[in-house]
C-alpha cells in the first residue's frame, strides 16, 4: 500500500502530452516554497478551512476522538487527538473539511491510471510519479506498478527531488521514460537553509544516473531570493558541464504562491511569504544563460 | 471589441450590414400568400396552391440587391428581413406587439406591419393555420404533457426539415429537374395506379416550382442588367455585369463556374425557406467537395484564385447571416431562443468512395470562418481518421479563439450511425450532421426532428406517482407512492412503464402532425431537390424521399442519471436516509435539508467523473430512452430514432422541474446535450469524455457534449495538439461531436455586467453558437456556471 493525496488527470504540464500525475504522500524535504504542503508528511492529514463554518457542529458530533469542539461559534480541531479518520468530512455540509492522504494497493492504483490510456496514446503522454517524493516511498511498490504501466506500454516519468540512496534510482530506471529531476540550488548552505537538506546526495545522484544513460529533464524552481540571479544559474550551468550532463530539456520554474491557502488548512504556517518570482524580463534573462551555454532546450515554466 | 471583420473592404461593409440591420418582420410574403389565396384557394391541388404560392411570391416580391454583393438574393426585402409563413403559425395582435418589444430575440414590426396583420392576415388564416389545425387534433393528455413541458412540438410553428442538400443542389439546374420531372409524369400509370392522380398533382407542383426559381433568377438577371448599365463605377459595372451572366446560366442550367455554383445554391436555399419555414433552414452539405470540381476547373482555366474563391466564400456568409430564423412564439421560442436558423456546413470528411475529403476548399472555408466570426452559417468540421493533423489543427486554432465554432464531428461515427439506420454505404459517406449535431443522408433524407423529451422530469413524475408539482396535476401514470417501492428495481420498473406513457403520448400527436403535413402541407421545392422524390413522385413531407427518419431529442440525461444515482446510493444502497425523508426534502427545495442536500449534492456518484456506478445508471437511461423509440413506424414508411441534444430546452425543461432528487434546485437548467449536471464533473476532461463515450453513441442520430476551457489550458502549440488529441480519443471512442468553450468565467461574469462591451463576445450554446448578449439570464448563469476545465 503507498499513501497518496490525489491522481491528477488531464495533467498537461508535467511531462510530453495528456498525463495522469500521482501525488505520492511523504518528503524528504521541506522546501520553503512547497505548494503541495499535504504530500509533505506520510501519514493522512485533515485539511480543514474555517472561514465559511457557520459552527453547526455535525463534525463535533461525530469525531470519535472528540478532536473537535465549537468555540465562538466555528469548529476547532485539536490536531493532537485528531487522527484523520474523516468522519467530519462525510458529514461537513459545506465541504469545509477533507482528508488529504489514501492508502492505494498498486492494482487499485494501476487501475486508475489505465482509465485514460488512449489519452496516452494519442497524445504521446503518459503517467507522472510526484509528490510528495516518490522515490522515498516503499520502492517495492512503485517498481511493481512501473512494471506493470511499462507492460502496458504507457510511459512514465518519475518526478523527484534525488534525496535518495541511488540505489533506488537503478532499480526503477528500466521502467523509466524520463526522469523530471528538480536542482535548486549549488550552495549547500542556501540549500540547506531552504530545503532542509545538503544537496551532496542530490547532485551525486544526478551525475550518477545521467552517466547511467537515464533521459532527464532538469527543473530549477526559480526563486529571486534563492537562486533567481546570474551567478547561481551560472553555477548550476557549470555543474552541468562539468559532468558532462545533458539533459534532454531544462524547465526554469517561476515561484508562485498557489499552494500558501494549505498550510492555513494545516493549520501550519507558510515560511515562503517573503519570497518572490523574478520578474518576467529577469526570467528570460536567466533562461537565456543556459540557451547561451549550448542547452539549447531551455524554457521558461513548465 | 466591435472591430470590423472580412478579408477586404467589400466584405467588411457588407458583414457591417448585414451585423448591425436590427431583425425586423417583412409581411410582403404573408401578404402576397393571402391575396393569392382568398382569390385561388379551392381551385387547385394542394400541393399545386402550394407551388403556385412560391411562384407567385418569387413574381411579386421586393428584390434586393446591395451595393457590392457577388452573390444575390433575398428571402424578404433586405437583410434582416424575416418573412412570416401565416399557413403554419398566424401570429396574433399581441404576438406582432410582443415580439417587437421583447428585449431578447425580437423582431421589429411597424404600425403598418400591426394592422395589415389585423385586418387582412389574422382574419383569412384563423382557423386554417398548421398551428390551429395541428393543436386542435391533439388529445387532454397531449395538451396536460405539452403545457408541463413533458415534451415539446417542432411542427408546431414550423414545418417538417432539417434539411440538407447533396451533391444535386451544386450540379443540376432546374431546367434538368423539369426534364426528370416530365420522364415521371409520362410515365405514370393511369390505369393501374390508385395514387396515379394525386402523383400527377404532386409533378405538377414540383414542375411548378421548378418555374418559381428560374423566375425569381429571371427577375435578379434583369435587375443586374439594369443596375449594371447605370453604373459609373467601373469595377462594379462589370461586377454587375458578370453577376448578370452568372444568372443566364444559373438557376436554369448546370453550373460552368465556382461563382456560378455558390449562386445556384443560394437560389435553392432561398426557394427551400420561403416555400415554407422549415426548421434548421436548408443546408449546403459538404459544401467543400461540393464547390472542389468547379474550384480545380477555375484556377487550371486561370479565372479563380484562392483570395477571389475566398471573397466569394465570405459573400456566402453574409447572405447566410441576412436570413433570421423566423420569428417564434411562446414555448417554441423556449425551446430555441435564438436569430440562429441553424444552417450547418460540415467541412472535411471523407468521399462517397471513402477517401480523405480535405481539399483546398475546405482550407478556405476554415479561413472564411475565421475571417468572418459569424453565428450562421453553423460552420463545422467533420473529423475522420483520414483528415490530415494540419487540418485538425487548423481547425483547433479557430475553436480555440473562443466563439465556439468550429465545432468537430466525428465522421466514422456519423457514417456508422447512418448505415446502423439502414443507409447505403456511399449515401452514409455523403451524409453528416445538420441543424446541431443530427445525422441524415444528406441531399436523399427526410430525417425530421419532432420535439425534445424531458427526460428528468419523467423520473420526477416516477417519484411523486405521477403528480406534476409544477402545473398541479396529474400527468403520469398512477403507479404507486415512491415510498412503497420496496426495491430500486421497482422503482426503476416504475420509471419504464411512465418512460413508454409519455413517449406514447408523443408518438400519438406526432403521428396526427406527420399526416396532417403530408396531406395539408406539402413542399414541393424542397422534393425537388431531395433524391427520389421525383421518381417517387411523392412530396417530402409524405415519405417520397429516399430514407425517412423521425427523430425524438432526449434531454438531461446528466441530470436523470444523477438523480437515480442519488436515489439508489443513498435509499436503497447505503440506507443514508428514507425516500420519504428523501422526497419531504425535495419538497423544501432542500431548505433546512442541509444534510440530505450535502449526501445528495456532494456525497453521491455523479456522471461525468469516469465512475461506473453512475455511468451504469447512465448507459441504462440511455438503453431505456432508446428502446422505447428506435424503431418504432412513423407515418411516412419510415422509422423513429433518437438524437441526444438539447438547443437551449434544458434552460426550458429545467424551469418546469421544482427540486431534483441530485439536488438540483427548482426550476434550474437541467444538464444540457450528453454534459455532466453542472459542477458534477471533477475529475478533468479526460474523464468527462470517458463517462460521454459509454453512451452508445452509434446507435443515436447524433449527441452533443460541450467542454469549456479557460484559455491557458488550450495555450501555446502544446494546447493545441492537447486539445487535438482530446478530441481524436474522443472520436476513437465513437462521440459524435465535441465542441469547446474557450473563455474563462471572469470574462463571462463581465460580459453579463458590461453587455455594451462585449457586442462581438460569442459562445456555444447547444450545436450552436450565439452572441452571449442575446441570451436571456438563466442561460447566461448556465454558461458561466458550465465547469471550467482549468489544470494549470
């Protein structure tokens, strides 16, 4: 069984044509602009907004933790005693309340992704693996349903952060068609600072598995103040080079804040509010660094 | 917004025009009918009185020829002009006052116009109207039905059509028709033959009309020559003058040129709706193959290139947006509340031998589209496995612009449908989808649309044991209360045998109407031109063309489909509530239901989402609805099939409902074509069409789906091809059609605030498109409320 918060369908900016995209439920990393903050953490989690509650207590009623009460006229969840069985969400007449996490088998899973492969097919699309991180879910999992979308004959790109042992990546490279490998940014410290980890790992697995013979699009979440200047985009153009790495594509992504609304949901708070996507000129400029540098298949979003 | 459209300066004044004329009534028609009928009635045949009408009126009438136009001929005085046609529909002294005044779909009339209507027109047709004739013949039960909206009536204030031209309608001018015409009259048997007589009249009316084109061609030639020889211009005087030529040659004879062809045409489309006023107008068919012979001869001769095949194209358009669906009245302007007359072209395809149909007329037809933005013609595509991917492409661009057209149909589908109807193999090929999306054998079908069904308000009636809410009477079969029904196959049982009533109660009505055409109404002009009529010498309207389908329009199935589904998830699967609990909180309209409306609305399986628990339910309405009409007999030898569309009588049929068992307030739109209820759907496109596809399309005469789109998801070359491949899986599913909304909802929401901005703003309603301004509000809301397809 693997957690997972949602398969996007008509996914069309994740890969080549119409995709289905897997949202895979637990990270390694805790990157401050995240935006899909309820595949952070493994487990399933209440999303819950509160400003349309008009207080009328079917949640309080039927929590079998009592995790709920009324107070000043809106339901509060005590995040403690809460342990996401969803009962509140069935009977929140107002929709106000969802789980965010379900627990698939692969063949369920698998079963879902079929559902639109002449989409596939006809688009040249295929399935994306997300999250959350999917290369840190039980691996045994992720290769069976791999397999089996391989046996159908439907490609699969594996969107990932590389926080991995590498192992992981060789036993799922078969069945692989492109991997969408995120690098953000050179400096360990800036990396650490805002990701939560060193990028080590990271880059080591990038050489490891480009040298591997994997097809990789490289994406670089661009962020003003993290990596959204000349000299870091020159850095990873070096790193690149260096390593003799050439990535099929190379997506820059602009910051956007679409998913700060969830962590109010998580009852979490957003770390990423100070930051900012460079301005449209600045982004052509940064792309145009790694055009200029020969990756000629370089763009600006997804 | 408002900027001026046409590829050059001759088109964009004449498209000026043609845009910006307000619709008004022209009575010259209903006039000219009248005189000629208080002094001949009673003289002739039927069908005789009935060509001689058209004679006389092609004789009489006001001409009009514009400054600048290639391609001439008017159905009344000028553009915009809408004739009346009192034999069908005799409007009254408050309809002439009404239909000028209504903010929406009106039609200007004058003093003058009022009191001719009063003192000559409404006291020669009361009494002798279609309309009275036709409504006068129907049972209690019909009447109760059709005033609560159970279903609606095509003939009601127009004639038997849908209508398409073949082939014959670009090659053959009336002088050859005349010929065919005499052959069977010299053959007619007089002393073996019961119907030889009324056979004979039927000829005779056909011959007579024949006489009524050329005569109207004679009296345009004249006109050319005249306005011609006063011309100082000289680029127009020799426009004149080649406009004068083109009209030795055509309507009478066979077409030499590209020109020529488009004249013939529009000669026919004239003659075709002002005989009478058939729905959906008349059609030009594969207008691109059509036109592809005369197109190839031209340029090899050096007398055509693509801008003039272009201009002449776009003249064609004009004259199309000139014509006015005629006025409607009371419910049938409910369930059509549109100017739109519903002429529709088809472009692509594949050959009568099966080959890939694309040519480069069809190239020019999408650029005359795009240049052009008009409502009519209905300009589609029909998309094969054959068609190149540049011209899906192509064809993409223009849908994605946002006005709706082109819409695309599926042509291995169409021809499926047509042979699954016992059509040839090569008259299934010529055929396509008219008026919306209905499928017919075009140029050699008779393939009538005789009125929508109300699907979800059958099942409502199923609940509430045969009571309707809404008129306070009982207008179903008594069959029980819904909450003695022990099982969802009773329930369901129920719902069959109150489907087969109220389709019954149609058929019966529709079968006096068929008759009633047949004899009182024939159209000799339209049997003409439509294959085998001739040598069946047999009027359209009473069997004589080679095929002859009716067609009943099944509306709402995503709304029924839901509404069963929350019924038999809720009371009968989980046991969540009682019906009667149920039933009590449809009663409130779901106020201070909160918790039954939240299981019902947001908790059940909806169509639309690629889920088999409602699509089961769906595919069984679906077999339901089809096995109690295909097949049956109607009254001109042929068989009754169904179509699943709408027009905008869901917005009618919605408003006759109170609350729905899927939690649907009272008196909202029920789902429209074969869409998902709104914001049922919410799982993406691809899963709309998924849930679309287990319709057994093939066995329909056509289906409707709209998907709208925000404009970011169709961006770029990567929505293009997204939004190809969309439709290509569609169509390896066997849909029938798809047609696309590309606006997004802040614009709508604008536009319905600010009409003055958005003059020019267009939509897709239902197999067709309209400016968003000239729909009333509850259409408006549907529109805006359709789910937006937005995955960025």
């Amino acid at each position: 069984m693997c957690m997972i918060t949602n398969i996007q369908r008509y996914s069309i900016h994740d890969g080549d044509g119409i995709r289905t995209t897997v949202f895979f439920k637990g990270c390694p990393l805790r990157c401050v602009w995240c935006h899909n903050p309820e595949a952070q953490n493994r487990g399933r989690e209440l999303l819950c907004s509160g400003e349309k509650c008009t207080g009328c207590g079917a949640c309080a009623a039927v929590c079998p933790q009592k995790a709920v009460s009324l107070k000043n006229g809106t339901a509060r969840t005590d995040r403690k005693l809460c342990t996401a069985c969803g009962a509140c969400a069935e009977v929140c007449v107002l929709n106000l309340r969802e789980i965010a996490g379900r627990e698939y088998t692969v063949k369920e899973l698998t079963a879902e992704l079929l559902k639109d492969q002449i989409f596939y097919e006809e688009s040249g699309g295929g399935v994306t693996f997300s999250g959350g991180e999917v290369m840190a879910m039980d691996m045994d999992f992720i290769l069976e349903a791999a397999k089996e979308l391989k046996r159908q004959g439907i490609p699969l790109a594996i969107d990932t952060c590389g926080y991995v042992p590498y192992e992981r990546f060789q036993r799922i490279l078969p069945y692989t068609d492109v991997f969408l490998y995120d690098v953000k940014v050179m400096d360990e410290g800036l990396h650490k600072k805002y990701t939560g980890v060193d990028n080590r790992l990271i880059l080591e697995n990038l050489v490891r598995l480009a040298h591997d013979g994997a097809r990789i699009c490289v994406r670089i979440p661009t962020v003003k103040e993290v990596n959204g200047n000349e000299r870091s985009m020159k850095e990873i153009i070096a790193f690149l080079q260096e390593h003799d790495i050439h990535p099929i594509q190379i997506n820059l992504l602009p910051y956007h804040d679409t998913g700060s609304g969830k962590y109010r949901k998580l009852d979490t708070a957003y770390k990423g509010t100070d930051l900012h996507a460079p301005d449209k000129e600045e982004m052509e400029a940064l792309t145009a660094l790694f055009i200029n540098a020969g990756f000629k298949n370089t763009k600006t979003g997804g | 917004m408002g900027k001026s459209r046409g590829m050059n300066e001759r088109i964009r004044k004449l498209r000026e025009i043609s845009v910006n004329t307000p619709v008004h009534i022209d009575l010259e028609r209903a006039k000219i009918e009248t005189d000629f009928y208080k002094l001949n009635d009673g003289k002739y045949s039927i069908p005789v009185m009935r060509a001689m009408t058209l004679k006389e009126y092609f004789s009489k009438k006001t001409l009009y020829l514009g400054d600048g136009e290639l391609i001439v001929g008017e159905k009344g005085k000028d553009p915009q002009a809408s004739p009346t046609f009192p034999e069908l529909c005799c409007h009254s002294e408050e309809d002439m006052v009404v239909m000028s005044e209504r903010k929406l779909v009106s039609f200007k009339t004058t003093e003058e116009d009022r009191r001719l209507q009063k003192e000559e027109i409404i006291p020669y047709w009361t009494g002798r109207s279609m309309r009275e004739k036709l409504l006068s013949r129907m049972t209690p039960q019909w009447h109760d039905c059709y005033e609560a909206g159970m279903f609606t009536e095509f003939m009601e204030q127009r004639g038997p059509g849908h209508t398409c031209g073949g082939e014959q309608v670009f090659t053959t001018g009336y002088m050859e028709y005349k010929e065919k015409i005499k052959k069977t009259m010299d053959e007619l048997d007089y002393l073996n033959d019961p119907e030889a007589l009324d056979k004979c009249e039927e000829l005779k009316a056909m011959d007579i009309a024949c006489d009524a084109v050329m005569i109207l061609g004679e009296r345009y030639h004249k006109l050319a020559l005249e306005m011609a020889e006063k011309e100082t211009d000289e680029t127009r005087k020799a426009e004149l003058f080649q406009i004068a030529a083109n009209l030795e040659v055509v309507p009478a004879h066979r077409p030499q040129t590209y020109w020529q062809a488009i004249q013939l045409y529009w000669f026919t489309h004239l003659a075709v709706t002002t005989e009478l006023n058939p729905w959906d107008a008349f059609s030009p068919g594969r207008l691109d193959q059509h036109l592809y012979p005369y197109y190839r001869k031209d340029v090899e001769a050096g007398i055509l290139d693509d801008r003039k095949a272009l201009e002449l194209l776009e003249c064609l358009w004009v004259k199309f947006y000139n014509q006015p669906a005629p006025v409607k009245v009371g419910i049938t302007l409910k369930e059509s509340a549109t100017y739109t007359d519903f002429a529709n072209i088809n472009t692509g395809g594949v050959t009568p031998d099966g080959r890939n149909g694309v040519n480069e007329v069809s190239y020019l037809i999408l650029d005359c589209m795009d240049d052009m933005r008009l409502v009519q013609p209905n300009s589609n595509v029909t998309i094969s496995k054959k068609t190149p991917a540049r011209f899906l492409k192509r064809a993409c661009e223009i849908s994605r612009e946002g006005w709706g057209q082109p819409a695309f149909y599926n042509t291995e589908a169409q021809i499926m449908e047509l042979v699954n109807a016992g059509k040839s193999l090569a008259d299934a090929r010529r055929g396509g989808s008219s008026g919306c999306v209905e499928t017919g054998a075009w140029g050699s079908e008779a393939y009538i649309l005789t009125g929508y069904l109300n699907i979800p308000k059958i099942f409502q009636l199923t609940l509430f044991n045969g009571y309707d809410q809404y008129s306070g009477k009982q207008i179903g079969l008594k069959l029980g209360e819904a909450k003695d029904f022990k099982s969802f196959d009773e329930l369901w049982a129920a719902f069959k045998k109150q489907m087969e009533y109220f389709v019954d109660v149609k058929i019966r009505g529709n079968n006096v109407i068929e008759k009633l055409y047949a004899e009182d109404m024939p159209a000799p002009c339209l049997s003409v031109v439509t294959n085998d009529c001739i040598s069946n010498a047999k009027d359209y309207n009473a069997g004589g063309a080679r095929y002859n389908t009716s067609y009943i329009q099944g509306v709402g199935i995503g709304t029924v489909t839901d509404c069963v589904a929350a019924v038999k998830y809720n009371v009968y699967d989980k046991k969540n509530f009682t019906m009667e609990e149920l039933i009590e909180a449809m009663e409130h309209n779901f106020e201070g239901y909160d918790a039954i409306y939240h299981m019902v609305h947001d908790k059940s399986p909806k169509y639309g989402n690629d889920d088999d628990y409602a699509d089961e339910i769906m595919q069984d309405i679906f077999e339901l609805y089809r096995s109690t009409i295909t097949g049956r007999p109607n009254m001109r030898g042929g068989e009754y099939r169904i179509d699943m569309l709408p027009t905008t009588c869901h917005v009618y049929f919605g408003d006759v409902i109170l609350a729905t068992a899927n939690g649907r307030k009272a008196h909202k739109p029920v789902s429209e074509g074969i869409s998902p209820e709104k914001s049922a759907d919410t799982h993406g496109p691809t899963a709309v069409i998924k849930s679309c596809a287990k319709m057994d399309h093939l066995a329909t005469g056509g289906t409707l789906l709209n998907q709208k789109f925000t404009p970011d998801v169709v961006a770029g070359e990567t929505g293009l091809n997204n939004m190809a491949s969309l439709i290509r899986s569609y169509f390896a599913m066997d849909g029938h059609h798809i047609q696309f909304n590309v606006v997004d909802r802040q614009t709508l929401i604008d536009a319905q605030q600010h009409p003055e901005d958005y003059k020019d703003l267009i939509v897709r309603v239902a197999g067709y498109s309209d400016f968003f301004r000239n729909l009333d509000k509850p259409l408006q809301d549907e529109i805006i409320e359709r789910t937006e397809q937005s995955f960025s």
